[in-house]
C-alpha cells in the first residue's frame, strides 16, 4: 500500500476535483501525519483555538534539521495547502516531500492547517443567506486569509525564536487554493487592509512569495493595485490552465469551475452569478504590470500548453529553481523581473496525461525522502 500512496497523493493533489472518493473507495487525507525521518525532526503546534472542518483546532507542523549549519538566523519556509477550499487534503499530504527538501537545506519549515469556507457552505454551516459567487468566495477566502495571518503571527512570535529563525525571512508558499491565499495575504499587507493589520504583527510582511498556479482575488475592481511594494514574487503557471487563470477571470468563469469541479454546485443548488459584483482572479499575466509599476521583483516560469498541473508538479521538479530564487532574489536581495518559459525536454506540454504517462519520475524522489 505504502508504495502507491505517492502516486495517489499527486494525482489528488493535481487535481482538485472535491470530491472524496478516489474509484469506488471513499479517500479522507486529513490529518495525514509525518513520517519519521533520521535527518529531519517535525513537531505539530495548536496555533489557533477555532475549529477546523473536522471539529479539530487548527495545527501546524514544524520540520527542521538539527544538524544544519546554516550561519545565522534561518530562514522560515511557510506552505499553504490547496484543494479549493475544500476538504480534499491537509496540511502534510501536499507538503511534505518538500518541506523536508528545505529543512536539510537549513530552512525552518511550517505547514499550517487553515478552516475551508467552501466545505462548510457544503455543509450548510456557513449562516450565508445568499450564495452568490462573490459571496461564497468573500467567506471562503476571507476565512482562510485569517488563519494565514494568525498562523503567520504564530510563527514569528512562538516558532521563530525557539528554532532559532529569523521572523522577516519568511517566504510563504502555495498551489492553487493554497497559492491564491498567499498571494492575497501579500496583496492586503500591501494594501493596509484591515484584516491583515488584525492579525499581524505591526510592521509585518513576507521577504518572499511562491506561487503555483495561484491567483490574487479583489472583488469587483478592473485591476490589481498595490499602495506599497510588495516582496519579491515567483510565479509558476501553466498558460492552459483552466481552473486558476493565467491572466484573469470573472465570477460567471468560476462558476464554470465550480460546475465542472463540483466544489459547491452538486451540493447547494442556489449558488449564481451576480453580475453586479464582479469577483475576479487575477493571474500571474494580469498582476505582472502592476508589479512593474511598483518596481517590485517578480520571476515567471510560463509552462507553454501546461494545466492545472503545475499546482504541485514544480514541488517536485523546480526545487533548485525555488532555492535560487529564495537565496539570490529574497535572502540576497537581487532584483529581478524575469519571464521564462522551460522547454519541455520531451517536447511534450506539462499536464495531467504528461504526468500519468509519466508516473515513474516520483521514484527518483522517493530517493530524496523518506516520506515515500
């Protein structure tokens, strides 16, 4: 059994289908707990008394490499799962391979759990009387953005001087829902919304952003607009990607997602579009001349053809891509505004059939971590 769950945990992480049955068997990955690893400790927290989906209070789970030599405060590493604000995955199924990549590089690396709005409005206990589109994701992404901000906080004022990092070297990091959240946090930071000033430190931002095939969500506005500049920011993002948009995209598009993906539609039948307010989500291409204007630092991997995929598949093969980044542009401060589309080395764009054609390539990890 052992040996298929890798492929399973990729296949459900890539997709983000919410449902929770994988064939005929009913699959539930919470609370998937970490694997004991000789080279890398782990250690789970409460930092937050409210309730997840479970009924549980919310955790997050520290990994760290005591035998680092890393010269100086480390620098802290936070991951945001995905799952469209479902319960399809937790804080350990998406994160593990790579958070243990980077605590024995010296990082010190936290995987936070977060409530998820959309399965609540499932499960009827949101209290919205209007489910409109805009509506939902206010809640969603509005319940989510709070537990970032206080498992942030958490970890600058608990996390930070036990293991001995540095609270304004944090870099957070996502796929697609978990993606999203993270490049929203940055946004409202930058913008003096009052739900970060809330629940952040005074002062606080992030050093750094990794997205995978992330978005930033702003309700009814015609563009994406920062007061201050934000942290450096690397983007990866499939230019098919249906489900997180490259460029942007309107409430009455995500509610194509929903339908096809069954986040809500197959479950609360009220769900529609009020073309009033216009929710929108704007991908890498729609952010990058706002970062421009500001004179933020931004990279971009474009995958030419790539889907959704590219939510999790560059955890897997663009962790050296991620250390530069973090190291020269972050830690080192080089700026950088960058465009880059890889070549396929097969020829052969980066999705769903690419990666179940090529299934073996999680063996060459297996030899990385002891996870697998």
């Amino acid at each position: 059994m052992r040996k298929i769950l890798p492929v399973i945990f990729v296949i459900l992480s890539l997709c983000t289908v919410s449902c929770d049955r994988f064939g005929d068997r009913v699959v539930n990955w919470k609370f998937y707990r970490p694997v004991k690893d000789p080279a890398v400790k782990t250690r789970t927290y409460v930092y937050s008394h409210k309730r997840g989906d479970d009924g549980r209070r919310l955790h997050l789970d520290v990994y760290h490499s005591p035998a680092s030599t890393w010269d100086g405060p480390r620098p802290i590493l936070i991951s945001v799962h995905g799952g469209g604000w479902n319960s399809v995955a937790d804080r350990t199924v998406q994160s593990q391979m790579w958070m243990r990549f980077f605590a024995r590089e010296g990082y010190v690396c936290v995987s936070v759990d977060y409530r998820e709005g959309l399965e609540r409005i499932c499960r009827g206990k949101d209290g919205l009387t209007d489910h409109s589109v805009t509506s939902c994701l206010d809640y969603a992404l509005g319940m989510a953005l709070e537990d970032v901000f206080d498992a942030t906080a958490f970890v600058v004022e608990k996390i930070a001087p036990k293991y001995g990092a540095d609270p304004s070297k944090i870099v957070i990091m996502g796929g697609s829902a978990g993606a999203i959240n993270s490049l929203t946090a940055e946004n409202l930071i930058c913008n003096g919304d009052q739900l970060a000033a809330g629940h952040l430190p005074e002062g606080f931002n992030y050093a750094g952003i990794i997205s995978n095939a992330g978005a930033i969500y702003k309700d009814g506005t015609d563009s994406v607009s920062w007061e201050k500049k934000p942290c450096p920011i690397l983007f990866f993002h499939g230019d098919s990607d249906i489900f997180v948009p490259y460029e942007s995209m309107g409430s009455a598009g995500f509610k194509e997602v929903m339908d096809s993906l069954r986040l809500i539609t197959d479950k609360v039948k009220d769900v529609y579009v009020d073309e009033s307010h216009p929710s929108m989500f704007w991908g890498p291409a729609a952010i990058i001349p706002s970062l421009e204007k500001v004179g933020a630092s931004y990279r971009l991997f474009t995958f030419p053809e790539a889907d959704h995929t590219i939510s999790m598949l560059p955890c897997y093969t663009d962790l050296g891509r991620m250390k530069t980044f973090i190291e020269e542009n972050v830690l080192g401060g080089i700026p950088v505004q960058e465009i880059v589309n890889p070549a396929n080395d097969d020829g052969e764009p980066r999705n769903q059939k690419w990666l179940l054609s090529h299934i073996d390539f999680l063996k060459d990890f297996r030899k990385l971590d002891s996870v697998f």
